[in-house]
C-alpha cells in the first residue's frame, strides 16, 4: 500500500495522533510511529526441506555424506529420504534445501550427462559437471533452485576434488564443504580439522587432506553425530557415500531421531 | 529409369499417382551399405556391413544406441541418419524426464515417421534419404521396425535393407520362423551369416562389420571387435552355412551358450574353441 496516498490513518492504531488524518506519505504510518513501529514477520518457510551434507577430498577418494531427515517446519516429513545422487561415475552431488528443487535438478543433469554420453562417447568428468552444475543453476538466476550443492568426485587424474555452490551457481573448488541448515555448525569444525590453505596463494596449494579414507569417513561420522545434537533439522540417519579408484560404495550410520 | 516430367518437386505427382522424389530417396536406402535386424521374443540383434572409402579412412558409423533399451541401424544417407539419431536420442530422453519410464519403441517410430512424412509434403525440403531399423524393448516384448524414407514404417520379425540386402532377405525368409524362440547367441549366429551372405563370397570378418545386441536384462550395447571376431570364429564353416553341418556346430554352439547364457556378459571367447579355429580366425592384422 505505497505510494498512492491512499492510506486514512496511521496503522500504529489509536494512539497516534495522525488517526483519521489521511497521510500523504508512502509510509503504513506516520513518521513519528514509525520509530517506535516493529514489523513481526515470522520465520518459517515452508520451502525448505532442511538437512545437511559434507565432501571432503583426499588424494585418490572423495567423501560425500548427507543425512537422510526430510522436514517441513517443525514435522518431519521422512526419516528415510537420499539427499545424494550420482551423477556420473566418478562423480556424486548432495543437495540440501528445498527438495522438489533438488529433484528437478538432478534429473536434469542426468538428462544433460546422457546427451554429453551420446556425443562424446564417454562419461563426464568431475570438472566438467561442475561447470554444467554452475551454468545450470545461474541459467535460473532470477528464479533459483533453492538448492545448496555439494558436489565430490574424482578428477580425470584419479585425486579427489569437492565443488562447493550457491543458489546461483557460484562454485569453488575446495578440499572440503558442508552445506544445509547444519553447515554453520559443521564448516568451523571441518575448518578446525582440515583447514584448507587459501586459493589465493601463490604457488597454489594442494587443498586435499592428507588424511585417510577410512580417517575422513569417521570424521565425518563424528561431524554429523555433533551437528545432530544442536542442529533440529539434522538427523535420523547418515549416507556416506565413498568414490574411489574402484567404484562407489555406500556406508549408513545411525543418527539422534529427536 | 529417369521420370524426367514429375520428378522435379517432391510436391509434384505423376500422373499415374506417385511422388518420384520419394522413390528416388528409397533407391538411396538401396545404395548404402547392407544392414540387418532380427529379433526374438527377448532379444533384437542388428548387423550391418561397415565400408571405408579407402584403406586410410576409418568407415561410416552405421549403428547407433538410442538409448539402453533402443538401437538403430541405418542404411543410405549416414548423415541423415546421424541427424535421425539426434532426434531419437532427445525424444527418449526428453521422454524418461517427463515419465520417468522408457519410451516405447512403437510411439518412437511413430514420431520417426511423422517427422519423415513431413518431408514429402513441403515444397521446400527434401526427403530423408535413410532407411532406419530401429530394434527396441518394451513391455510387449521386442520389436524390430523398419521406417522408409516413404513415412512408412513396418515391424518385422527380420529384414535387410543396403545394397546386396535380397541376398541376407533370401536367406532370412528360409529361417525366420525359428526367430521368435532363438536363443541370443543363435539369434546373433543368423545375423553373422545373413552379413556374410551380402558379402557375395567375400571372407567376414570383424573389421567389416559391427553387431549390436540388445534385450531382456541386457541394456544396447555395440559388441566389439573381438567379440565379433571369436563369434565369427565359432559360428563360421569355411563355405556352406545350412543344415547338415550345421546341426555338429549347433551343439557346439548350444553348449558355449549355456555357458555364456550363466555369464550373461559379451564375452564368449572361454572353453570352446577348437584349436585350429582359433589360429585361422585370429583377427588378421588388416590394413
């Protein structure tokens, strides 16, 4: 209601002194209630799903885990559901957000891997879809996906690699990343860990742990077993998932259902 | 042969009711290279006869996986059928996002002739001129079709199509009824043989030919040189193929199959080849 002046009386209600007087400004009241005027807007979306997921790399595998509670709001909506998918074969993302939207844009890059298949004869590589994934997303820049990615695999030099995205479809390589509503809780401990050496140094750094398969596996077991006690969207169950010179394999780990 | 008055336009008929450009595109199908599909009621094999231009070239592909439960062989314009290709790719693909299930193969040809059909009827366009065996899997079975350059589409237990195709045609009329039972490895056995047959006396080997097999539990794939080669070595009397010596080879064959059928995979190459086979079939080393 802004602008036309149409407004008759200041919406701080009796008190002010501008009631019954029409306002010529575009304001819902009158300036001097507006000071003292807080806007109550609450905070529930019901286009989240919640839930967190984690990469990390290492030199020859690549851990990607996310744990399997679908919410809405306060309900929880499944304790059973796969926020990971594969996408190509040595190539895994994790989405957290809003689901229908991770949905969709899982099938659409498996869509798009099958057309690259059929031109190029073979399987895309783990650079490579990150970059589809990035163009994907900002080719819906003023009506996003709300999904926050995670994308983990292997290069085409057999070393782990972890993408991180926004929204939109801004990506980093890193050596480890967390995103979904236990991200805030997670990432300063993974920092904490696996401090990654900045991609603005000069020569550049390798990002990936040193740490082994199966150490990164259970950090990433304690990781999520520390976000659920905090985190009310994280929770039930944990899918690892594990790419490596011989394949994927998957691993589950019971989490707090509360 | 020339119809010179009608045959300008392929929006113009003759007078004796027929669009001359139509059939000009058919006779292009009958100058591309010989290929081949049969099927059972698990399985369609495709076959076709690869020619390089010269020793230096590589040749024509001729076969192409339209998606795990589609292949097509084409035969005449490779361009064409690449382009046909393209479009077959995209419908099924564009088909499984939306439904989230394999397109059948009949909507397929369908759409393939539609698409065909336009090209008759526009003044400003001209004729596919490929002819495409498109092999498929559904959930009624297998299916082989046959889509002409015509807009017309037939399915078929077994046909040929390409140059010196009436030669494989003669030979699959002889045995098609057997078809709906064969087991794959027969069933790729009469596609070997019918190749050979348009070969007109020339020695079949892998380098000349490509067959892809596709059925129940077993997504399209293109065999590959060697496997051809091994199944060639197997399947391959030097001279006569028919019956009395085929029934000793049958046996043979029906017991690799067993266990082949177990292994589920291509390879067949394990126990059964006789030793002197082995050394005349090993892949020469061509050009």
């Amino acid at each position: 209601m802004a602008g036309t002046g149409e407004i008759r009386s200041c919406s701080d209600g009796g008190l002010c002194k501008s009631a019954g007087k029409r306002l010529t400004t575009e304001f819902l009241s009158c300036i001097k209630c507006q000071v003292k005027l807080t806007k109550q807007q609450a905070n529930w979306s019901p286009y989240d799903n919640g839930g967190s997921c984690v990469a990390v790399a290492g030199a020859d595998y690549c851990v990607v885990a996310a744990d399997t509670r679908m919410s809405s709001g306060y309900n929880i909506l499944t304790r059973d559901y796969s926020k990971i998918c594969k996408l190509a074969d040595k190539c895994v993302m994790a989405s957290s957000g809003f689901q229908a939207d991770v949905k969709a844009l899982q099938k659409l890059l498996a869509a798009r891997h099958l057309i690259y298949q059929h031109q190029h004869n073979k399987q895309m590589s783990c650079p490579a879809m990150a970059q589809l994934l990035s163009n994907t997303l900002y080719y819906k820049r003023f009506f996003p996906y709300y999904s926050f990615n995670v994308l983990g695999g292997l290069d085409s030099e057999g070393k782990g690699c972890v993408f991180t995205y926004d929204a939109v479809g801004s990506y980093e390589k890193v050596g480890y990343s967390s995103q979904g509503s236990g991200s805030t809780l997670i990432m300063p401990f993974l920092d904490n860990q696996l401090k990654s050496p900045s991609p603005l140094l000069l020569p550049a750094l390798d990002a990936v742990t040193p740490l082994s398969e199966s150490e990164a596996v259970d950090l990433v077991k304690t990781v999520f077993a520390s976000a659920t006690e905090r985190d009310i969207y994280t929770g039930d169950k944990l899918e690892i998932v594990i790419i490596n010179a011989e394949g994927i394999r998957r691993e589950y780990m019971e989490l707090r259902k509360d | 042969m020339f119809r010179n008055q009608y045959d300008t336009d392929v929006t113009t008929w003759s007078p004796a009711g027929r669009l001359f450009q139509v059939e000009y595109a058919m006779e292009a199908v009958k100058q591309g290279s010989a290929a081949i599909g049969l099927r059972s009621k698990t399985h369609v094999v495709l076959a076709c006869v690869n020619k390089a231009n010269s020793e230096l070239s590589s040749h024509q592909k001729k076969i192409f996986k339209v998606d795990d439960h589609i292949g097509v062989a084409i035969a005449g314009l490779t361009a064409d059928g690449r382009v046909l290709s393209r479009y077959m790719r995209s419908e099924c693909i564009n088909h499984s996002f939306t439904y989230e299930s394999p397109l059948p193969v009949g909507r397929l040809v369908v759409q393939l002739a539609d698409k065909a059909q336009v090209c008759t009827q526009r003044s400003w366009k001209r004729p596919f001129g490929v002819g495409l065996l498109v092999g498929g899997l559904d959930e009624s079975g297998a299916h082989l079709y046959y889509n002409c350059p015509s807009g017309n589409y037939f399915e078929y237990q077994a046909f040929a199509i390409g140059s010196r195709s009436q030669a494989a045609k003669t030979y699959l009329e002889r045995r098609f009824e057997n078809f709906v039972d064969s087991s794959r490895e027969d069933l790729i056995r009469d596609a070997l043989i019918a190749t050979r047959e348009t070969l007109q006396g020339e020695k079949l080997r892998s380098s000349i030919c490509t067959v892809a097999v596709l059925g129940v539990g077993e997504p399209f794939q293109i065999l590959d040189q060697e496997t051809v080669q091994q199944l060639i070595d197997k399947f391959e009397l030097v001279g006569e193929e028919e019956t009395p010596a085929a029934e000793p080879d049958a046996d043979a064959a029906a017991a690799a199959a067993a266990d082949a059928d177990e292994g589920g995979a291509a390879e067949q190459g394990g126990g059964a080849e006789p030793g002197p086979a082995a050394e005349q079939g090993a892949a020469p080393m061509d050009i």
